[in-house]
C-alpha cells in the first residue's frame, strides 16, 4: 500500500510519514540523533522517533522502520545492510596502569581487571590480533560488566580497570592522554554496524535515503572503518 501511494503521489524519493528508528544508547545519542536531525532538515515532509537503548529492541513489536546493531547478527528475516565498522582497543587510564603496570604482551591481560560491557556479549575471553597477522586468545578477568558504554568509559577513566572498546567512544580520551592504548601492536575484533529493515521488493525512500546518509557519514566518523 506504502509503495502504491508513494507512487500515486510522485514521493518515490520523497522521504515523508514517520521514521522510527533504535540505537545503541552512545551510539544513538552521538552520531544517529544528529544524521536523523539532517535527514529531516532536507526532507519537510518527515518526522523521526529514534529510540536509544542498549537492551534489545522488538523490531516487530516497536513497529521500527530501521534498526541499527552492532556486532554479528544473529539470524533473521530481516534485511540487513553493513554501514561501516568499529576498530576496537584495549584502553586504560594513567592511574591504573601506573598502580597496576602496563601489559607489554596479551599474556600480561590476564593478571589485570576488566570492565565488560555486557551490550556485546563479549564474555571474558577476548582474541587479539597483532599486526603482522598472528592471533592470540587471551582471559580477560572481571568482577565487573555493566550494560551501557558510557557507564563503562567512566569507571575506566576512574581508574577502574582496563577495556577492549570502540575508538570512536574513547578518541578524545585516547588524543587527551587521559585514556592510554596499552596494546598498540594488537587488535581486538573490529564489530561491524548494519541497519536491519523489513523484507520487501519495495523500501521506502524515508528508509533508503536515510541508511544511505548514515554510510556516507560513517565514512568520515573519526573511529569508525567502511
């Protein structure tokens, strides 16, 4: 019926009606508020209900029109577009590191503590790639997980304990020295980010246009990898 009308009225790259769209809480909040805020700025006929939370979100039972998740999709009727991706790093603060002493090797992460966030399921073994190509697998121990990023980056900016994160989240922290990159040679997994939308032969243009607006800008996000 969406596409018959849209047909009817000429509004087949006219983005109109109302964009309901969830995120990640940080993620949400920082990059998909503000692209939503442009999308509607170019198109007078749109409105937008962006919903952050970093619980899972009901894509049928909210009546998304888009759901933007991070890490590897489990399976799904729904479509899936990769947007981007976020390079990882095990970061620090001075005052842990300085209590605790840098690791110089994966094996060294193992006598340290870890906050988890629990949003990625990550667990407490975590694979780390060197930069010639070899991979180790390495115990990361915590007493400590906690299911919103910023939650995470503000204990270990307390010196609280270490992080495989994002290095978008912690690049200012990183660039400001108040956050350390206590393994340079190694990885952690880089987590794709896709934009899940419903099945169809059509999708509407409030739809395409925004997941293309959000991989352009993806594209230049200071942390985030295409």
């Amino acid at each position: 019926m969406e596409a018959l009308e849209d047909d009817v009225s000429g509004a087949a790259n006219d983005p109109r009606g109302t964009l309901r769209i969830s995120a990640p809480i940080d993620f949400g909040t920082q990059y998909i508020g503000p692209w939503l805020r442009e999308l509607a700025s170019q198109s007078p006929r749109l409105s937008v209900d962006l919903i952050v939370s970093d619980s899972y979100v009901d894509f049928e039972g909210e009546g998304l029109d888009i759901a933007i998740r991070i890490g590897q999709l489990s399976d799904s009727a729904l479509m899936a577009r990769r947007i981007g991706a976020m390079p990882l790093a095990v970061v620090g603060a001075p005052k842990y590191l300085k209590e605790r002493g840098t690791p110089q090797t994966p094996d060294d992460l193992t006598a340290h503590d870890f906050i988890l966030y629990s949003g990625l399921r990550a667990g407490a073994k975590l694979l780390l790639t060197h930069r010639d190509g070899i991979e180790k697998q390495v115990v990361t121990p915590s007493r400590f997980s906690v299911n919103n990023l910023g939650g995470v980056g503000r204990i270990v900016l307390a010196g609280g304990g270490l992080h495989a994160g994002p290095t978008w989240f912690f690049s200012e922290a990183l660039d400001s020295g108040d956050l350390i990159n206590v393994l340079p040679d190694w990885a952690p997994p880089t987590y794709p980010v896709y934009a899940l939308y419903a099945p169809g032969a059509y999708v509407p243009a409030k739809i395409r246009r925004f997941i293309d607006l959000a991989a352009i800008r993806m594209r230049s996000t200071n942390g985030i990898i295409a």
